[in-house]
C-alpha cells in the first residue's frame, strides 16, 4: 500500500525495502536447508537492485536525463525477475516450497510493477528489450525443464512480458492479466502441492482421479492462455 500510493520515489523505495524485509522470514523454513541458501541469494539480488534504483534517483536529482529513468528501470527489472536479469529467480524458485513460491512469483512483483509505472520511461527502447527478451526466454528455456518448479518459474518470466506490455497500455490492463494470472496459477500449484509432484516424470503418478487429471490438464491450458479459457481473455484484452 505503502508503494502504491506513493508520488515519491523515495517513500516507494522505502516500501520496496519493508517488503523484502518481511518476505525473507517466509523464505526460510526450517525441513529445508536449502532455503537458506536460497534466502541469501533473494537478500543480495534485491539488495544490489535497491541500490541501482537509489543511484538512478539520485542521477534523476542530479541530473534530470533520460539515463536515470533507463537506471530505475534496470534496477526494477531485477526486481521483477524480467529476463534478462532472471537467473536469480529460477536459483531461488527451485528449493523453495510451493507456497512461498506462489507469493515470490504474484504479491512480489507488484511493487516493482506499480514502480515501474509509475517512475520509469515506458515504451523506451530498453523497456521493449525487457517485454521481448522475457517472453522469448520465458518460452524457450522452459522447454529444456524437468523440474516442475522451473517451468512454473519460466512460465511466470513469460508472463512478466505480457504484464509490462499491459502496463505500457494502461495500469488497469497490466493489473487485469496480474489478478487473472494469480488466479490461474493457483490451482496447479495447489495440485502440484497436494501430490507432491517435483519432476515432470512424476505427473503420470498422480493418484488415478480423472477430477485430479483433469484440473491440472485445464489449469495448464489455462495458464498457457489458450481460448476459451480465463487466461485467454487479458490476452485477448492487449
């Protein structure tokens, strides 16, 4: 809220900051060592972020070239996990558990999203590179995935192409495919959750239900944005 509602940069920095501070306890969870690990990774990729946006402000202060706007929205887009600055996101994504993976990959990105909209130059050409690197990168490396983390991670950077591209329309179309987003990836992560399936190879293992089977194959669906379902519509909306 802090972050939404704020003209400054600085207070919008300051909610940035509350919001990894508060995520990293969801990090760490003592089944999994390996979340440790990953907490640290999430701590210095944010931390190195946070700063490159605290220098583009103060070159804005300085300044007031285009240069800072394109350092804001570098700092921004390694937030968000866009491609390509993604490599962070997929490292984390892989030893978290599915529940804090859905908040890292929905409620996270939105203070960079509403930054971005709000302090960074939409429609620059480094802003089309970010949109087009993400949902070519979000495609195409997902196909080399056997981890069903990875590919639910992929996915997501592919769909942060289609929210900027959103945003670079209107906010309220960027916000339409994040709400119907969020939306549509939480019955495959609930799935995946409930069978405990982490591999590829594991989903024909799936208790034998046709419920079962046929939730995840139309989430799927769903989550790849194919017609006549929910996800189709934002997309059909831009």
């Amino acid at each position: 809220f802090l972050v939404m509602s704020s003209p400054s940069l600085f207070i919008s920095w300051v909610g940035l900051e509350l919001n990894t501070l508060a995520f990293l306890p969801i990090l760490l969870s003592k089944k999994n060592k390996l979340t440790s690990e990953s907490s640290i990774k999430y701590f210095l990729t944010q931390t190195l972020a946070s700063v490159i946006v605290i220098v583009g402000g103060l070159i804005l202060l300085v300044l007031q070239t285009e240069l800072s706007m394109t350092v804001i929205l570098f700092g921004l887009a390694i937030k968000l996990g866009a491609a390509p600055f993604h490599s962070w996101l997929v490292t984390v994504a892989e030893s978290l558990a599915w529940a804090p993976l859905f908040v890292l990959l929905t409620v996270q990105k939105l203070n960079p999203l509403f930054m971005i909209w709000s302090f960074s130059q939409i429609n620059s050409n480094f802003f089309h590179l970010i949109v087009f690197s993400s949902l070519v990168a979000g495609s195409l490396m997902g196909l080399a995935q056997t981890s069903t983390r990875a590919l639910i991670t992929f996915s997501s950077i592919s769909h942060v192409g289609w929210f900027l591209t959103g945003m670079a329309f209107s906010l309220e179309t960027g916000l339409l495919y994040f709400l119907i987003y969020s939306v549509v990836l939480l019955a495959p992560v609930l799935l995946l959750e409930s069978t405990n399936v982490s591999h590829i190879n594991q989903l024909p293992l799936i208790p034998v239900k046709l419920q079962n089977q046929c939730i995840l194959f139309f989430s799927l669906l769903s989550l790849g944005g194919l017609p006549p379902f929910l996800s189709f519509l934002p997309k059909w909306v831009i």
